[in-house]
C-alpha cells in the first residue's frame, strides 16, 4: 500500500476543496494518484473547487497587441513580482508584444533571444518569452482582445459577422468587449459541446453514472443527460450563462445582438491566458 503523507493529503485538500479525512480516504483507494483520487471524490458527489489564481508559480506579465483586423498575446516570464511591476519592465513586454504581431505562433523564445539577453544583462533577473498566438481575421468581423489583473491574464476571440459593415457598429463593438470580459471571467475551456474530446465525454458520463447508482435504469440516462448538459454549460462558450445576465447563454446573446446591429454574429474562436499556466 502507498505511503499516504500529510503533504499528499493537504495537496489533494488544496485541489478540491473536500475535507481531509475524505481526501486521505481516496488517496489511500487510488494508491497515492492524485488524478485518480479526484475521480473517486467526484463520483461520490463531492464539490471539486476550480483551481486558484494564486497557485501560479511563475511572476511575469501577459501582454495584447494589434487592432481589429488582428491581434496577439504574449506572456514573459521573470523571477519577482518586484521586477513584474516594474515600469521598464513593462514597456519592455509591450514592445515585444507588438513586434509579435509578425512572429508565428510559439516561435517568440527564438526571434526575441537577443532582446531577452539584453535586457536580462540590464535588470540582473532571469527572463522567457514563454509563448505567443495571433489571430488574423477570417472575413467580415473583428478581432479583440483583453488584459486583467495588471497582466496576470489575457483574453483574445474573434467575432464573425455576416457584413463587412457590421463590425464597426457600437452593438458589435460593445458585445465584442463584453464577450472578453466574459471568457476572463468564466473561463470556459471550448467553444461549443461538439470540440469537447470524446475521451472526456465518456470520462463524464461514467463519473455521472456512478452518482446515480441505485436508480432505475429507465431514468438513469435522463439524469446523467441532465448532468451532462450542465457540464456543457459549464466548460463551453456558447452555453454558458452570459456573465452580465446569467439566464441568458452567450447563444442566445450573439442572436439577441446579432439582430439588433441587423446581421449574423458568431464567435470564431477564443483564448483565454492566464499567467504561469
């Protein structure tokens, strides 16, 4: 049997928010995997707390660039939350964002090597251009991005039109603005049902099925349908409740707007950023 520490435990207790006796439980079931042990709390019920903003490790900044024909965002990583908030520091990752509009996705570590050795010689602290991604259009619409906590997360989706028009309507504008607002927020993890991988899919239908055991089989595949469906509401886009008035989904926002400004609105695609992940 694995040897079962306190660490372990508190570890565990750290991920999911469940009492220690619990956790200590399912980690002696699963033999000491975490992974497996948060399964286990999870199909007996129990509330899994998301993970905090305040886990991350690392110290840095995450940065936006462009317009909305296209745009980027960038994350540099230092030592101290000291030289993070450092006024130097960050017209230094500004600079490097906006010269990544040009710098293909995940190639900023090597085209930005020489201006991180120049700069690490400068400040005495150890620097990394972690990663970048851009977004160009593709057709009528707008690309927008958002900064939140002073750096620590960043937030890019492109929203599609119908017209060419449309994107320089205040509808479109204002909604592109408080669709970031909503995935910084939210966190939502895919845009629609249909991109959640078939693996976690299944995964989920087994954890809702073993909450339900017992029941009768004529109802069990509703309830785990109705579990699933929250799911969805939870991890993608189009189904969650908008942040600003939750009893409407951002699928039923995007239709509201979309005939207001007089067009079909979509959102193409999405990332969300948060530092040291």
């Amino acid at each position: 049997m694995a040897d079962i520490t306190a660490a372990m435990v508190q570890e565990l207790r750290e991920a999911t928010n469940v009492g220690m006796m619990e956790c200590k439980r399912a980690l002696v079931e699963a033999g000491g995997d975490k992974n497996q042990a948060i399964r286990l709390l999870r199909e007996r019920g129990m509330a899994i707390a998301a993970k905090k903003a305040t886990r991350v490790a690392n110290q840095g900044l995450i940065a936006a660039a462009g317009d909305c024909k296209a745009g980027v965002l960038i994350e540099i990583n230092c030592e101290t939350d000291f030289v993070a908030k450092n006024e130097n520091f960050q017209k230094f990752v500004k600079s490097i964002a906006t010269k990544a509009l040009s710098i293909p996705d995940g190639k900023i570590t090597e085209v930005t090597k020489a201006e991180m050795a120049a700069k690490v010689a400068e400040i005495g602290e150890n620097l990394i251009a972690k990663r970048n991604i851009g977004y160009t259009l593709q057709g009528p619409g707008m690309v927008a991005t958002y900064i939140h906590l002073n750096g620590k997360l960043g937030v890019m989706i492109e929203l599609g039109c119908g017209k060419e028009t449309t994107a320089g309507s205040p509808v479109v504008q204002e909604l592109a603005k408080d669709l970031t607002l909503h995935v910084a927020a939210c966190s939502p993890r895919y845009l629609v049902s249909q991109e959640v991988p078939a693996d976690i899919v299944v995964a989920e239908r087994e954890i809702y099925a073993k909450q339900v055991v017992g029941k009768p089989a004529n109802i069990v595949d509703k309830i785990v349908d109705g579990k699933m469906a929250k799911f969805y509401s939870q991890v993608c886009l189009m189904d969650q409740g908008f942040v600003k008035d939750p009893d409407t989904s951002v699928t039923k926002l995007l239709a509201a707007k979309g005939k207001e400004a007089g067009d079909t609105l979509t959102v193409r695609r999405f990332v969300r950023w948060q530092l040291g992940e």
